[in-house]
C-alpha cells in the first residue's frame, strides 16, 4: 500500500509532500487521495462502530451495498422523480460529467484490489457518498470554495484528519492570495454545519434518494450554507487550491 505501512498509521511527510504537489497542481486529484490515505488512520474503522450502534447499522452492514455499483446502475439514476435528492444528483451527475465510477477509479490510484473487509468497506462508502453530499449541502463540486467547504463538512462527519488539512490549507492559500477572509468563513462554516447535521453515513442512500430534497435536507438538519454564498460572490473561485476531477 502507498504512502503507509498500514491503513491505520498516519503518515505525516506523505501527507506533506501530497499536500505540496496538489497545490502547485490543482488537477492532481490523486494527491488528494493519498492525503486521505496518510491522515485518515482508523476513521473507517471508527465509523464502521458507529454505524453498528445505529438502528439500521447492522443491516446495512450485513447487506454492504457497493455504492459505486449503485450509483452506475443508469436504470436505477433515471428511477428519480423530479424533486428528488436522487432527481438533483442525476442533474449533478449531468451537468459535471462526474460519476460514482470515475471517483473509485481516481481513489484506487495503485489500482489495488477490491478488499472485502468491513472498515475497507467503509472506506469506500465514505467516499462514494462523497457527490450525494455536494446535492445536499449546496455546495458546488466544480470550484474551489464549494469543495473545501464540502471537505470541512466531512471533516465534522466522518472525524478523517486527511478531510482537516485540505480544509486548512485551501483555507491559507485563499487568505495568501484573495487577503480575504471570506473563503476562510466559508471553510468554518462548512465544518460547523457537519458537526450540526445528523450523522449521514448512517443514512439508507438508496432510500434517501428518493426523498423530496428540501425534505432531506430539513430531516437531516443541513443548515443553509450562508457564509458560503456570500463568498461566492466575493471571492474568485480559483483562488485557492481546487479538488477538481
């Protein structure tokens, strides 16, 4: 495995020289990747427990929906109605070209094996989730304010310390750069609102899909990002570090 000797020791100087290449290239999402894989340490191990400790945690465990599969099933993305957090992520979908699979193939960046262990499991959920959280949060996944802010979020819900420096260091570039704070405002803004929301790894995804979006997002108690759509409109969206595909 790259960067570290297990998937749960943290690996700062990776991390480190990771963080340098990504940000004097912003398309290198692969660094991204191998930040998470050097900070990240036991957080899937640790969400994975948490998950078994909710209501449905042990039957989503037990069934272990590969969401990647899930979310490239074109029959199951068109099923959505219109209204729908699955209608918004299929608009996503559309009008980004990402896709569930693209992301899994930039993660997978030593072309490993699939491993089939719960807390790997995990692993892979957290980040096939990863886009379905740019739907309800708000936050625009093709520039760089909405992706550090959906990265702060993450930080709040999954407790990944690969989440925190991205965050931080976008953060310190667009103070560098913009001498702005509203970048920074919009960060912390981000963070606080994942710390206040419910916990959306233990959510149903092929359930929730289906649930009206404002709906959803009044149910999981996803504030409106305030802060962050002021920034948009103050701040240049390249003025700091993107996570762009």
């Amino acid at each position: 495995m790259a960067g570290s000797t297990s998937m749960y020791q943290r690996d700062l100087p990776t991390a480190f020289r990771a963080m340098r290449k990504l940000l004097a290239n912003s398309d290198d999402t692969t660094q991204v990747f191998i930040i998470m894989r050097s900070l990240n340490g036991g957080a899937a191990h640790k969400n994975f427990d948490r998950l078994m400790l909710t209501p449905n945690g042990p039957k989503t465990a037990y069934r272990r929906v590969e969401l990647t599969e899930r979310f490239s099933d074109l029959a199951f993305i068109a099923s959505f109605e219109p209204g729908t957090v699955g209608a918004a992520y299929r608009s996503f979908l559309e009008s980004t070209g990402y896709s569930a699979a693209g992301l899994a193939e930039i993660s997978n960046f030593d072309r490993e094996p699939l491993v089939e262990h719960p807390y790997a499991w995990m692993g892979r959920r957290i980040r096939d989730v990863h886009d379905i959280w740019h739907v309800l949060t708000g936050y625009k996944a093709d520039e760089t304010l909405g992706e550090a802010s959906l990265v702060a979020f993450s930080y709040a819900q999954t407790g990944g310390l690969g989440w925190a420096f991205i965050a931080f260091a976008s953060a310190l570039k667009s103070l560098r750069v913009t001498r702005s704070t509203a970048f920074v405002r919009a960060v912390i803004e981000g963070w606080r609102n994942g710390r206040n929301a419910a916990w959306l790894l233990g959510e149903d995804y092929e359930a929730l899909l289906h649930e009206p979006l404002d709906d959803a997002r009044k149910r999981l108690g996803i504030a409106e990002p305030v802060a962050y759509r002021a920034a948009q409109q103050r701040i240049p969206m390249d003025a700091a570090m993107s996570t762009s595909r």
